[in-house]
C-alpha cells in the first residue's frame, strides 16, 4: 500500500524541503539589512515601477522613511499614494513557484523554466504596483480593492499559470509518453 503512494509523497517532501529551504534562505538574507531601510532587491524592484510610472506619464519619485520602519514611499503625481515593503517585491511568491517547479523535477529543463517563470513573475510584480499605484492616483476610492483583491490576483494567477504550464507541458510530458 505504501508503494502506491510512494511517488506522490517523493513530490510532497521535495516541496516541503525546498520550501523551508528556500524561506530560511530569504529570512537569513532579509535579517541582513535589519533596521536599515528596504533590502536591495526591493529597493531595485520600487526603481523599475518608478521607471515605468515615470514612463506612462505620472510623475514618480521613491521617498526613503526612516531605516527602522524598512520603507520607501511612492510619490505620484504630487501625492504619496503607496509604500514599498518587502512583501511587495515577491519574492515569497517565487520561492512558493520554485519550491513547486523544483518538486516536478525534469533535469536541465527545470532550472531553464524556473528561470524564464521568475522573469514572468517579476515583469507581473512590477506591472502590478504600476497598476495599484496609477489606481490609486486615479480612483483613489478602489485603492481597498485594488490592494486586497485584484491585484494580488494577478501575482497569484500568474503563478497559477505557470505552474499548470510546468505540469502540462514539462513535468507529466514523459508520463504521457510512456501511457502511449
């Protein structure tokens, strides 16, 4: 009996310790920058959406708060309408993405479709503070939902996606070829 369910707890214990792993990983690079303002990654993740909101035609600029509160807020078309937090730069949904990808492991196509879904998910991150902050400048009175709901949405779904793609196309590819 336990042979029958071999495969499937082989999947869920790689998930598992990539998982920790990974989490641990993030814990020990964010305790890095403790008390000193937003970590690099998501400092360089606020500088593209300043970019690109810069680019589509609101004036944005990043305002430093104090190191100990660990955020920067966004100034938009002559309003502080955000704050960047380290939640915002998604990187815990990127560990959930690899520690799922690297438990379907397929060798050297693994490490290829992980990088490229990183990539993915890092364009749908930015795009998707552009698009809350542009919200909130804008239509201010859905900036709850926008925040809440919507746009963690897009981040998810896109995972979502590429996880149904891994799956489909990569990780059960050889279990249909050998149905055939």
């Amino acid at each position: 009996m336990f042979n029958d369910f071999k495969p499937v707890l082989k999947v869920l214990l790689r998930f598992i310790i990539l998982y920790v792993v990974l989490v641990l990983g993030y814990q020990f690079y964010l305790n890095g920058f403790k008390n000193a303002g937003l970590d690099p990654f998501s400092t360089w993740t606020m500088q593209q959406v300043d970019y690109l909101q810069n680019l589509f035609g609101y004036p944005s600029q990043m305002v430093e708060g104090k190191p100990q509160d660990e955020t920067t807020w966004f100034y938009v078309s002559g309003q502080y309408v955000s704050r960047m937090v380290e939640g915002c730069n998604a990187i815990s949904v990127m560990i959930l993405f690899l520690a799922f990808i690297f438990a379907f492991y397929e060798g050297l196509k693994t490490f290829i479709f992980s990088a490229v879904g990183l990539v993915v998910l890092h364009i749908m991150n930015v795009l998707r503070i552009v698009g809350l902050n542009i919200l909130i400048v804008e239509m201010p009175q859905y900036s709850k939902f926008g925040h809440d709901y919507l746009f963690p949405a897009i981040i998810y779904g896109s995972v979502v996606v590429l996880w149904l793609i891994w799956i489909k196309f990569y990780a059960l590819k050889n279990v249909k070829d050998e149905n055939s």
